[in-house]
C-alpha cells in the first residue's frame, strides 16, 4: 500500500518534469529555426549611423530640441582632440540626448535625411558669442570663466581739423614797362645882342647916285 501510494504522489511530478522538457525543446527548436531563416531584428530607423563615445555612469541625460547658434564642430567624443564627425552651421535644429562636461550629445538630420550624433561644445553651439576665458592674477582682472565682458565706452576719437589748402596759384601779370620820358629840349641859345647904331652926325647919309 505504501509503495502504490508514493507512485500516486510521484506522477504530477513527472507530469510537470515532461512538461519543463517539452518547452525547452520547443524553445530550442524555434530558436534554430530563427538562426536558419537568417532574418535580424529590424532596425531603429531613428537610430544614428554613427558611432560616439559614452560615458556610463557620467552622463547627465538631456532631452529636447534646441536651434544652433553659431557654427560647432560635432565631434566622436567630449574632448577637443577628438576626430569631427562633422560642421554644423547656425540654424540648424538638433536633438539633445546628453551632457558632460561642457559638451552635449546632440543628434540631427544629416545628408539625405541620415540621422547622426556627435558631441559639441555647449558654450559654443547654444550662445551667440563664444566664451571668454579669464584669469585673475596679482590683482589684476584679467576675467573669470563665465563673468560677462564689461562694456567700455571707448570715446570717440577728436575730430582733427583738416589744414587749409593753400589758395590757387594764379599766374602774376607782369607789369607794363615804365614810359621812356623824352628829355626836355635843350634851352634856346642865348640871343647875341645888336650893336647900337652909330650916333646920328647931323648929315643924313646919301646913297652915291648910279651913273
């Protein structure tokens, strides 16, 4: 009796012993069937064709779209001696999936609509005017990473007055020859005075008659 009676017990157990065996079997058999057809998993059609270095662990996750302001090199990892993936110029609308650092894992729409992903500068890619670096030392303010630029009012520079030009060279009329005066004439010579006539005898004189 006790014999039959563990034979009883023993049976769901071989039950679901088979029934372990069987879809082990079955598992194995579709997975050999998968292998044979040779057909992958299909593709992410959003995911990037190209490859980037990660940072597990490191990264801080990002999401949204943002616009490019001025042009950044997207390069293969957060470092700038690392390769360019490739130019991206003001305007053009990435995908932000991550930070380190000061650079972010952006994605966009490359040549025929490939998506790509690169890492950027965010200093750069994200503001209108790159960064300034400065250095304080010896009490002079030669800037503070991040502290904006002060603005100097630079004076207008005088007005220097443009010198006079001299006037125009006219050409100078010689003046006329003085006029040649004639010399006065010469005074007249001075008249020689007559004699007087003879005293008067008291005989008239007498022409002698022609014969």
């Amino acid at each position: 009796m006790k014999s039959k009676r563990g034979f009883h017990q023993s049976r769901p157990l071989l039950a679901a012993t088979m029934l372990l065996a069987g879809a082990a079997l079955a598992c194995k058999l579709g997975g050999s069937k998968e292998q044979e057809s040779g057909q992958a998993p299909a593709a992410d059609p959003n995911a990037p064709s190209n490859q980037v270095s990660r940072y597990a662990g490191q990264e801080a996750s990002d999401t949204g779209q943002s616009t490019i302001r001025q042009a950044v090199a997207a390069r293969s990892a957060a470092d700038y001696s690392s390769s360019v993936v490739s130019t991206i110029y003001a305007g053009t609308v990435v995908t932000r999936m991550a930070r380190f650092g000061t650079f972010s894992l952006i994605r966009w729409s490359g040549i025929a609509g490939m998506q790509q992903q690169g890492w950027v500068d965010s200093s750069v890619a994200f503001t209108t005017t790159p960064p300034r670096v400065f250095i304080q030392d010896a009490g002079l303010d030669f800037g503070v990473v991040g502290k904006p630029t002060p603005t100097v009012n630079t004076p207008p520079p005088p007005t220097v007055a443009q010198p006079t030009p001299p006037p125009p060279t006219v050409a100078t009329t010689p003046p006329p020859p003085p006029k040649t005066v004639a010399p006065p004439p010469p005074p007249p010579p001075p008249k020689t005075a007559t004699p007087p006539p003879p005293p008067a005898t008291g005989k008239a004189f007498k022409p002698p008659k022609l014969r």
